[in-house]
C-alpha cells in the first residue's frame, strides 16, 4: 500500500519558496491560475512558531485579527468541515477525527490537542467555527458571502496582514475593499475580478500569489501597529538591505463553499530576506529587473517607495560583483 | 472531467408521476457529497453509445444532506435525447459523472418573504430553496401549476412538509395560477419563476409592471431561449488572427470548442455568464437573459453560447 499522507518538508526555505515573478515586469492584473492539487493547506517547518503566534495575537488584540458577522455562521461551518477534512486526509499522521454522527472530536497530535464539539452547535466550541480552525493552520482566512449579485467580506480571521485589517474591511463590497488600490480600481479591472469570482465553482479553486517587501522578517503589519513597523523603514540602507528587507509572497487561495455559496480566501505568508533570495542567481536577477522596470504607483502602494532606491544599489551591487566573479 | 467530477452509482429510482422520474445518486467511493445552497444544479455526464449526454438537473433534497443527491426528470418527446434516454435506458447501479453543485438560481439574502412560481418540472430548484428557508424560519409561499393532481409529481411530499405554504393549480379542475398573486405582497418581497420561457416571461414582465425592482425578480431557464433561426456568421479571432465559420444551426461557443479554442462556458442557455467574451468590433445580436439592457447596448460583450452576429462577422478578443 502507497502511504499518500504529507508530512512537513525540512527542506530550506530557498528551494520551496513561492517566488511570484514570472517574468521581467509585474503590473496589476488578474494573475489567478487553476488549484492543483486543489487544497488550502501547506504546513512548512515554520508551523510551530507562526501558531504561537496567531494565538497570542488572537488572545491580546481579538478585535483586531478577528471579526464576523452573525450571518456569517453557515459559511464558517462550513469552512471548518472543508479544512478538517484536508488537514485529516491530507495529513492523517498530524490531525484526525472522530465523527459520532453530529458529536465530532478533533485531534491535532502536532500540538497534542483534542476538542470535542456538536457540528453546526457555536457553542459547542470555545471560538466561532472560523476562529477555530484558524488556530490550527498557519493560513489567514477569509470568508466572503455571495449575496444578491455582489461580495461582502462578512467573517475573517487575519493575523498575518499586509497592512489591512479586518477590523476596517468588514462588511465591505469587493470593489469597496479594493478602493485603495491604484490602476486596479480605477481602470475597470476591480469589476473583472469580481464578475470573474462570481462565477468560480466549487471542486475549481484558483490560487494567486501577491508580493510586497518588508522590513525585518514581520508577519503581523497591521494598520493599527503601523507606528511599529513602519518606522523600521529608515533604517534600510543600501548595506544592510540584504539582512532587513524581505520579499513577503502571499500564496492565495479561493474556494466556492457550495453550501452557503460564499467564497473562502486563504492566504499563507511567506517571508524570506534578499540575503537568501541571493542564493537563487535566476530569482535575484530577476527581482532586480522586476523592481527597476516597477512603476512608482506601485511602489508607492506597497508602501517601498521611500527605501526602492536602496534596495536596487545594493542589488546592483551584489548582481556587480557575481559578474566580476565570473569573468 | 478529471478533478472537478465525482463518480456517482444510481441508487433508486422512483416514479413520481406519469412523466416525472426521480433518480438518487451517491458516491461511488462511498464518501459523502459536498452540501449546497437551495436553487443549485449539477451537470451529470453519461455515456451512452451515441456519445456523452451532458445535462444539468436541479438538487431537489435537503441541501445539508449529504449521503445522497436527487434529481428530477420529465420524460420529454420534444426533448434533444437526454431526458428519454435517463427515462428508457437508466437503471439501478449504472454509474455517471457529475459535477459539482453549481447555483445560478441563488436566494436573495435581503428579501424579507419569497414567493415561488412553478409550472410542471419547474418545481425541482424551490424543492430544495424550500429546504433551506424552512430551516432557517425565512418566510416564503410556494404556487406550482400542473395540468393535474396525478400528473403534479411532489404532489403529496409537498403537501405533507410545506401544507401551509404551497398552493396548488390543476387546470383540469380549471384553478389557473395567474400573475396576480404577486399583486398584493409585503414590501421586500423577492419572486422566483421556473417553468417555460413564455411562462417566465410573462410573470417577469407583470413583476416588473407590478413595480417590483429588477433586482427582485428570480428566474431559471430549462431551456435556451428561442430567438428566431440560428443564421451563419464568421468570426476573427483577434489573438491568433483565425477566422471562424459559425455555420447555420450551430452556435458560437460549439464552433470554438470544435476548432479547440479553451472559451470557458456552463450553463449553454445564455443564463449564468461564464461563457461572456469581449468583442471587438461588429453588431451582436444578444439572445442571453444574463446580460443587463446596458450591456447589450454598449455591445462590447457577449455569450458565446446563445448570441450572435446580426450580420456579417465580429471580431472577439480571444
């Protein structure tokens, strides 16, 4: 017999991480590509210590990382009977579970947790359903409702942001929560992506990946903490942007829930320092004629625009000095 | 057909009328079937010696029952081949494809009350939209036409689970079910249609007479709407420069799939959206009942499925 179960990859974070650029140039633009494998979940070495944590997050500032609507009820049970299932068949040396008709029992024997509880019953568990299960993975998660033609962010579990916050996006339209972002929502092509995840079916989930750089390996940069990382910025000097600055790709994922017909929005965070991208040669290069070609719109909404410059002397620096190597 | 299909055994079949077969599906692996929101379909593929049948049905149960999926089937002598093929050739044990539960016939989320309208085999999405307002204590009302009470397939399970909500209409007993029922409803009120497109169309444009707000009027098609003779036309494929001959009976969307260009799709009657191409240039002649009236004015998008050219050829951004 083929034992199919995953089990964490020790590899280094060089050889799996997702780098997002597929080319020499990036702009805005609907980049989603059918799931395959079509699940959420990627559990990496950095398990243990990013659900630390998100729970130490989620126990400090709730309201921050954590909001939903009543109405959201339905999608989160939903969500969390999906993730369960992945996190049991995909990994079934890591979590299991009991099913006694209605009277589940899941066991996380990574963390050697064990929590009973009445599927669809709130009270049965000690968090909403969606609060829950995200103590267990290392994703954010995001639930939209389908409601009357449009999309609403109506419950979302986010400890890890790219400065936003669920706390501010609740309850907006798509269109509404991506008002800020330049080209996107003023060229027409909010509208596409939206009319293109109306229509996403269930059994076809699609993934993207996002990027933007920041300063010191930070997961949480939330708006409201913005006084703490954000200062770190000035420090970036073009000698020690190789150890401060990391790209940050988030792996994104969406998933029609066909019960509430709602969509779930994963986003896992990855983080590595240029220091290490260096060790990928293609990557690197690439980075570099990604950043010199980037508009400043861009770079100004992902918030680099004040350290660009010294992050392309230092690569300029380091490509230099490779090729002086080689000839 | 590979991922996004589930293998599926017919379990029982029961007649629930005269005309109206009902089918109940389970997974072949023996694990249980995704839930879905009351108003979904499933595409079910079957293989059959004059080729695949690709079909879609209404999810009549339960929608948080997941041992099984039911779907409801009139036996149709005008039909393209499917319904008497599941009718004459289908029995217990065969096994098919089907998707996943799709809904393009969704519940509105901010209507205070619901009022159904069924006419014959429009019954099977309000079975399970029924369902789902009933557990959640949401008010709604239920009107369903037939020409009989032994020809109403649900007849007594309507009866029985829904006696205060559903009316019934037998026009044997001359009880017509009339548009007039939408007259006198509370504020917030959303309408839902499911029957032949002369039925949805009348009561669509009695609604909207009655002045209920476009946004508050519901409707599924079973069939492509029937907009005249299918006339040829030739498209150009802008990206790769091929020019396309859409012949007479055919459609746009089997003429791209035939010349293996990936144009997405899935409804194929013009309902859902997914099949929505740009166009470049040219005179659509717009046959969907998805696109708004200022959609099809500005004309610069249509569904490959149903719509065509008024004359002549377009050309599409593909």
């Amino acid at each position: 017999m083929i034992n199919n179960s995953k089990i964490i990859s020790h590899s280094p974070l060089i050889e799996r991480f997702p780098f997002p650029f597929k080319g020499d140039s990036y702009r805005y633009s609907n980049n989603s590509e059918a799931l395959e494998p079509p699940f959420l979940l990627d559990i990496t070495p950095e398990y243990f210590k990013e659900i630390e944590q998100k729970r130490h997050l989620l126990k400090t500032r709730k309201e921050q990382c954590y909001q939903s609507f009543s109405h959201s009820l339905e999608g989160q049970w939903e969500i969390l009977e999906m993730i369960i299932n992945e996190m049991t068949s995909l990994y079934p040396n890591y979590f299991s579970l009991k099913k006694n008709k209605n009277h589940w029992t899941f066991c996380n024997h990574l963390l050697k947790e064990e929590q009973s509880f009445i599927f669809g019953n709130s009270s049965s568990l000690p968090y909403e359903p969606l609060d829950f299960i995200g103590r267990h993975i290392q994703e954010d998660l995001i639930y939209i409702a389908q409601r009357d033609g449009d999309l609403y962010m109506d419950a979302g579990q986010l400890c890890f942001p790219a400065n936003w916050s669920i706390a501010f996006n609740l309850g907006m339209t798509y269109t509404e929560f991506h008002s800020p972002v330049p080209y996107f929502s003023d060229s027409g092509l909010a509208e596409k992506v939206r009319n293109f995840l109306l229509r996403i079916e269930a059994g076809k989930p699609w993934t993207r990946l996002n990027w933007t750089l920041t300063v010191e390996p930070i997961l949480d940069t939330f708006p409201e903490t913005f006084d703490e990382w954000g200062a770190k910025k000035e420090k970036v000097t073009s000698e020690n942007a190789g150890q401060l600055v990391h790209l940050r790709v988030e792996d994104q994922r969406l998933f029609r829930l066909p019960r509430s017909n709602g969509i779930l929005f994963s986003i896992h965070t990855h983080l590595i320092s240029l220091d290490e991208l260096r060790k990928n040669e293609e990557w690197i290069n690439r980075f570099y004629r990604v950043l010199t070609d980037l508009p400043d719109y861009i770079a100004q909404y992902k918030g680099f625009i004040s350290y660009k410059d010294k992050i392309i002397s230092y690569l300029e620096k380091i490509i230099k000095t490779k090729e002086g190597v080689i000839k | 057909m590979a991922t996004s299909t589930i293998e599926v055994v017919v379990e029982e079949i029961k007649r629930e009328s005269p005309t109206v077969k009902s089918f109940k599906l389970v997974a072949a692996n023996g694990s249980s079937l995704p839930r879905f929101s009351g108003g979904s379909h499933i595409t079910t593929y079957v293989q059959t010696e004059y080729g695949l049948i690709e079909r879609h049905y209404s999810l009549t149960t339960d929608p948080d029952i997941t041992d099984y999926y039911q779907i409801a089937i009139r036996r149709s002598d005008q039909s393209r081949g499917g319904s008497i093929y599941w009718h004459d050739h289908i029995k217990i044990g065969d096994k098919l494809y089907i998707s996943y539960p799709k809904n393009h016939f969704p519940l509105s989320f901010r209507a205070k009350h619901h009022v159904f309208f069924a006419a014959g085999i429009g019954i099977t999405p309000f079975l399970a939209m029924a369902a789902d307002l009933k557990k959640k204590g949401k008010s709604f009302e239920l009107h369903y036409a037939a020409p009989s009470k032994e020809l109403c397939a649900f007849h007594d399970f309507l009866l029985s689970i829904y006696p205060d909500e559903t009316h019934f209409y037998f026009s044997k007993e001359k009880r017509k079910m009339t548009t007039d029922l939408m007259k006198n409803q509370p504020i917030g009120t959303h309408v839902y249609f499911c029957g032949t497109e002369a039925m949805i169309r009348e009561y669509a444009e009695a609604a909207k007479a009655f002045g209920y707000p476009e946004k508050s009027i519901h409707f599924e098609l079973f069939t492509p709407p029937d907009f005249g003779p299918l006339q040829a036309f030739q498209v150009k494929l802008n990206k790769s420069n091929q020019v396309l001959d859409v012949q007479e009976g055919k459609t746009l969307l089997e003429t791209l799939l035939t010349h293996n260009i990936q144009a997405p799709y899935s409804c194929k009657i013009g309902g859902c959206g997914s099949c929505q191409v740009n166009v470049l240039k040219g005179e659509i002649d717009h046959r969907d009942f998805y696109l708004s009236d200022t959609e099809k004015k500005e004309g610069n998008v249509m569904l490959t499925c149903v719509s065509r050219a008024k004359s002549g050829y377009l050309i599409l951004d593909l």
